[in-house]
C-alpha cells in the first residue's frame, strides 16, 4: 500500500516547468491595463467628472451623487470591455487577506429582460452582510450592520471577470471595522504634521506622503506534497517533522540561480502585477531552501498595502497554475529561516525631498536629523506599541523565539549618522551657542554625504533600521497586512512631530532664535531616546541583557505584548489624532486575542488528529513488523544466538512504545487543556490559557513524533518529510 506521501512524489516526478511569455515585449507597453487609472479616467469620464474625481483624490474634497453617477459609468463602461461581469465593493477585514463579495451589473430592463447596469450609489457606497467579519463586538453592542465606502485614492482595477473597487469598511455607528479606514486617517494626519515640522525649513511644502516598499517572502511547495500535509493545508505550517540533514548550512540557496519551475511562476505572477500596475522589481532566492522575495518600486502607503494585499491573492492564484502553494506563514518550517515583510519607510514632500536623504546644505541637513531623531524618539517612547502592532500567532515563531530576532525593539542608524547625532549633543548646550559654535556645526552637518547608502555599514539584525534613505521595520510578518504597522508607525512619528513644534514654538516664544531653538530640542531628544539606538548584533544572547540594563522591554508572549494597545500613552497618541477612540481600540484588541485563541486553536486541534490518526497508528504497523521478525529470530536461532541478535531491536520496539505512549497521553492532555482554556470567558485571560498551557503541548508532542520519524520505516512514513518538501521543486 503506497502512501500519500508517495502518490504525492510521483505526480511530483512528472512536473515539467509550465511556459510563461511575457504579456508583450516592453513591460511599459501593458503595465496597468487593468486599472481604472488617470488616463482611462480621462478617457472614459466626461470633463467634469475627470475633473471632480481628480480633485477628490488630490485634495480630498467629497464627490457628489452626480459625479458618482457619471464616474459609474465611465468605470462600468471601461470594465466591460475588459471583461468584466460583475463588481465588488474590494475591502480589508481583521481578518487575514481581502473580502469581495460580487454581484453582477445586471438590473431589470423596461421591455423585459436585463440590462447592464452599475449607479453611482452602488459605486459609492454597499452594505455587504458583515455580521461575520471580526468586529471586536463593535456590531454587538449596536446594529449588526457595517457598510464599505469608495477609497477613491486607490483605483479600481479589474481582476478576471470582476470590477474591484478599493473600500473602507466601517459600522453604521461610524467605528472602523477594517484596516484601511484608519489608515487613511493616519496618514493624513503624518502629512499635517511634517508639513508644519517642513515649513521651518521650506515654505512651499505644503503635502508630505507616506511611502512603503514592502519586501515580501515567500516559500513554494510542490502542490502534491501539501496536499499529503494536512498541517500545511489547514494552518499554513509543518506542525511536525524533523530537520532534513541539509537544509540552510551551506548558504547555497540565497542568491542562486532561480529554479526553472520557480522563475515560471515568477514570470507569470509578474505579468499579472503589472497589469494591475503593481510595480514589482525585485525577485530573488531567500536564505532558506524554497525561500523567495518579491518586493516593488516603493509607492505612497495606502496604494502599496493595497498592491501588497494584491500581490499576496495573486501569490495563491498563480502558485496553483504552476503545481505550487504558496506559504505566506511567518514561520513555515522549524529550525530554518522563517518569513518576514520587511516595510521601507519614508517621507516625502511636495517638493520632491525625502525627507530621510540627507541634503546638500546645513539647512537640508538639519531637516534630515529632524526627522531622524524625531522618528527615533517616537520608536522609544512608543516601543511597544510598535511591538503590538506587529505581533501575531504567527509571527511568535520568528520574534521572540529560539531562532530569530528578539522582541526587543531597538533602532539602528549606521556610524555617520550616530556620529552628527553625538557631536549635536556634545556642542548644544543650555547657553545661547557662540557664533563660532554654530558655525562649527553647521559645517559639521553639512558634511553629511549626500548618499548614505553604504551596504557594508547595514545591519540586518536590527528590527527598525535607517537604511541610508528610509528606515526598515522589519519585524512586520510575511502574511501581516502592513496596515497594522503602519497605522502604528505613523501615528507615533505624526504625534511626536506635532510635539516637537510645540516644544520648539515654546523656546521660540522666549525669543531663542529658531536655528537654536531646533538644535535645542533636538540635543534633548537625542540624549533621551539613546537606549533604543543600538547598532550591535539584535541577535546575540549579550543584546538581550544590555538592552534590560538600558530598559527597553521585551515582551515574548502576544496577549501581554498586545496590551501595550490600550496603554494610557498609546490611546493619548490615537485619539488625540484621530485615529481611534476608545471603543475602537479595544475592539481591535479583542479582535487580536480572538485571532490569537484561534489559531492556536486549529493548531492544537490539527496535530492531536494527525498524531493519534496518522503518527500512532504507523508507529504501531511498523513496531509490530518488529515483533514479528523478533518473534521468527526467535524461533530459528538457539537462545544465546537469539538474546545477541535480538537486543537492539527489542530496544527499537520499546522505543516506539515509549514514544507512543507520550504522544498519547500528552496529546490527551492537550485536549483537557483546551477544554479548561476554552471555558475561560475573558479574551485576553483566554488567550494567555492558550498560549501558557496548550501550546507548549505543540512542542511537546512533535518532539515525540520527529524522533519516531527517524527510526520508523521510510516506506511507512505517511507525511512528505523536510527534505522532500525543501528540496523538489
Ligand atoms: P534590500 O533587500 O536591500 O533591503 P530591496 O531592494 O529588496 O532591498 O527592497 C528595498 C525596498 O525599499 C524596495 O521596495 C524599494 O522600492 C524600497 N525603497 C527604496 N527607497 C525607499 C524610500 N525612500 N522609501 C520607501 N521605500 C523605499
Ligand atoms: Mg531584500
């Protein structure tokens, strides 16, 4: 009786890569077909309406029921003939991933029949039935109805035989129950508030944008494989199966010449990016055998998460084509690399400046530190709250863990920015600063390279780096929505540059001069937030130590570190901006504990089935083929012959009983633990049950099985194992 796991390797021996031509020969020749964009809006749109959704994108202004009607109709116009049936109002719940639900441009006609049809109401607004989206109990407490809202800042696109129309989704009551909602609040407010910071360096910026530039990782496995893997298929990881002998050591795979059937579905899946207008540049193999990045131009925050969340449904769609899964979990495989999506960050004005390129003058310059020490002193006071907003079932395996980074937030600036950073705090003092002094330091900024982009000076172990020209969060999950972090982010870096002109203004008022007043502020920043700037070794045990020396926290369970939500100093900075009230604020932490309970969950669920259903009773076929043969030795050779013969595998019988044995009563107490943990009403009380005392189970149990994979029949083994499942492709 053949296994799964080898009906799974013979289809895998028939696989032949899949051709895949590019769309035409130049890229820019169809880069964006599918996207209702500014010159098909000028196309399809009468001169008013171009006009009125023109200046709603740029400046926000509301567009009234007529434009809608007419944009409707240009855009319905448009996706027909791109082969469109249907429409969907395209949204991001709590949940993992987008939801769309679609209903045809169909409406009855006057002579019978139908007609197409798609008004500008339906265009603007829905309300989809959303009593099952996660709300955090928002809807409970109200009406269970929440509406999605036109983005209208993001452009509709199509996508096989449906119009996507980008949307918010909110309750009735006004509360955000998804992603984009706050985030589009969020950035409006960093764009006020580093316009302010900027007008003392510039008057004519009067728009700062938020950029992201996402870097997405990624493994592919061969689809008959995860198949055979019901862990993989139900939770997105191997909940079991022991290291291959090679995996990672050699270093051989980042970097490497990209395997045919990998660079096919590459291919195919770049064609379709460019379509929408996603403009992904980067591919490359990762650090872990299977392991692969794709990462875009960087693009203003909302049109990027947008593209990210694209990307990741294409991901799925494309990997399918080619006989591929795509496995988005933070943490796939043990004992390899896991998976993370690292966000390029940056501001940028109206002027054409990154506002984190150092510039060509003293002036550019010390708007460039501004804005450095600014962001460094909002990541320390706000360390975790960043760590909330990035932390997940999911990512626990890659924070925190035994084989990642820490749960240490702490940021790293590279020698010559550190360096301007000492000297403003050596030469700033109290007093009003000679003329000679100021001189000095103007000179001393001024001599900032222009480019600091020096690879050799990157650190790749650190969670928050200053790369030259942005900074990298790179603690953000493979399968995160970026939004999380991102509303995090530039909410702290937008309250803390709103209080950095408050504290300037105040010296300005006792008539320091502004130059001074700035330089002031900005010494006593830099000598507060100093112990989040460590440009050592994140990784090392030393780093951990140092950094509880310095104070900085590291919270390695997800319900505690989630808490940092409703800290008195990160409900001051989302409500004072706008963000989120009270009410929202919680809700999406309950949300979080409920995604947190569930997962694990699943999880727990998935290998008390496959340990008892698949492990144990393969265990027990193959320890009784043992017996047998035990049995026959026993009958064919004299005792002494036998007892010299036989010892080792009567140790191998016991073994396995042993390891069954444990497997079973230890996933029978799993069970009873769940059951003590499921009744616990409080969410956050629940989730730390979960977490304490039914996921060390998880580790646990696999320990037993892994051991048993290495003694058991290879031909009885029911699973793909590591090696198989890293190394065809
Ligand atoms: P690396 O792996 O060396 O960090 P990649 O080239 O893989 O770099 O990805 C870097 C990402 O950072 C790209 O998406 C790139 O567009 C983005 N990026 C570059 N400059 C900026 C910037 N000023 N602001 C935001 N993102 C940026
Ligand atoms: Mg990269």
């Amino acid at each position: 009786m053949a296994t799964f796991r080898f009906k799974a390797l013979e289809i895998l021996m028939t696989r032949k890569p899949i051709e895949v031509k590019r769309e035409e020969n130049l890229t820019s020749d169809y880069y964006g077909m599918l996207v209702f964009d500014r010159p098909k809006m000028k196309k399809y749109l009468s001169k008013d309406s171009f006009k009125g959704i023109c200046d709603a994108i740029d400046n926000g202004t509301t567009i009234d029921r007529k434009i809608a009607d007419q944009v409707a109709i240009g855009m319905k116009t448009w996706a027909i003939e791109n082969g469109a049936t249907h429409y969907t109002h395209w949204f991001h719940p709590l949940t993992d991933g987008t939801a769309e639900k679609h209903d045809a441009f169909i409406d009855h006609s006057e002579m019978g029949g139908v007609i197409e049809s798609f008004p500008g109401k339906l265009l603007a607004q829905q309300e989809p039935d959303a009593s099952s989206f996660p709300s955090g109990g928002i809807r409970n407490t109200f009406e269970a109805r929440g509406y999605t809202a036109w983005d209208v800042s993001s452009p509709a696109f199509v996508v096989g035989t449906t119009l996507c129309i980008p949307t918010i989704f909110i309750a009735y009551t006004g509360e955000a129950l998804d992603y984009k909602a706050p985030l589009l609040k969020v950035l409006n407010a960093v764009d006020k508030a580093a316009v302010d910071v900027c007008q003392y360096f510039d008057k004519n910026v009067t728009q700062v944008t938020a950029n992201l530039g996402w870097e997405q990782e990624y493994f592919l496995v061969d689809e008959a494989l995860f198949i055979a893997r019901p862990d993989l298929v139900l939770t997105g990881r191997t909940l079991m199966g022991h290291s291959s002998a090679k995996d990672q050591q050699l270093e051989d795979h980042y970097f490497a010449s990209i395997p045919e059937r990998v660079a096919m579905f590459m291919i195919d899946l770049e064609n379709e990016a460019y379509k929408l207008g996603i403009p992904v540049k980067t591919r490359h193999n990762e650090v872990a055998p299977n392991q692969f990045e794709l990462a875009p131009i960087f693009e203003e925050v909302n049109l990027a998460n947008d593209h990210n969340q694209l990307v990741m449904d294409l991901m799925n769609k494309i990997a399918r084509h080619h006989g591929f899964r795509v496995l988005l979990h933070e943490k796939p495989f043990s004992g390899i690399n896991g998976s993370g999506k690292h966000n390029n960050w940056s501001l940028s004005t109206n002027t054409g400046v990154n506002l984190y390129s150092p510039g060509k003058n003293p002036k550019s310059n010390t708007q460039f530190l501004t804005f450095i020490v600014n962001t460094i002193k909002a990541v320390y006071d706000n360390q975790d709250l960043l760590r909330a907003s990035i932390v997940s079932a999911s990512n626990s395996h890659r924070l925190g863990a035994n084989e990642a980074p820490p749960a240490i937030i702490s940021t790293f600036l590279g020698t010559e920015v550190s360096a301007m950073l000492d000297q403003i705090e050596e030469m700033v003092g109290e007093k009003k600063m000679t003329p000679d002094e100021k001189t000095d330091l103007k000179l001393n900024i001024g001599r900032i390279p222009e480019i600091l982009l020096d690879n050799t000076d990157r650190n790749r172990t650190s969670p928050f780096a200053f790369t030259g020209n942005r900074f990298e969060f790179r603690a953000v999950g493979s399968s995160a929505n970026c939004a999380s972090a991102m509303i995090a982010l530039n909410s702290v870096v937008a309250a803390q540059l709103i209080q950095f002109k408050k504290d300037v203004d105040k010296l300005i008022d006792a008539n320091v001069k502004k130059d001074e007043a700035i330089f002031q502020v900005l010494k006593r920043y830099i000598t507060e937030c100093k112990p989040v700037r460590f440009d050592g070794n994140g990784y090392s045990p030393e780093w951990a130590i140092e950094a509880e020396r310095r104070g900085l926290t590291n919270i390695k369970s997800v319900p505690v570190a989630l808490d940092a939500y409703l800290y008195k100093s990160s409900r001051k900075v989302f409500e004072s901006l706008g963000i989120f009230n009270e009410k929202e604020l919680e809700a999406r932490v309950e949300v979080e504990y409920e995604k947190y309970i569930k997962k694990i969950q699943i999880e727990a669920r998935v290998l008390g089935d496959l340990a008892i259903n698949h492990i144990v009773p393969t265990a027990i076929t193959y320890q009784t083929m043992l017996i047998e043969n035990v049995k026959g030795l026993k009958m064919i050779f004299s005792d002494d012959e036998f007892n010299e013969l036989a010892g080792a595998r009567k140790d191998l019988i016991k073994e396995i009983s042993n390891h069954i044995s444990n497997i079973k009563s230890k996933t029978k107490e799993m069970i009873e633990a769940r059951k003590v943990a499921n009744v616990i009403e409080h969410s956050r009380e629940k989730a730390l049950a979960y977490e304490q005392n039914v996921k060390p189970y998880l580790e646990d149990i696999r320990y037993h099985i892994d051991k048993l994979e290495l003694v058991v029949d290879n031909e009885l083994w029911p699973l793909p194992k590591y090696r198989e499942l890293l190394f065809t492709r």
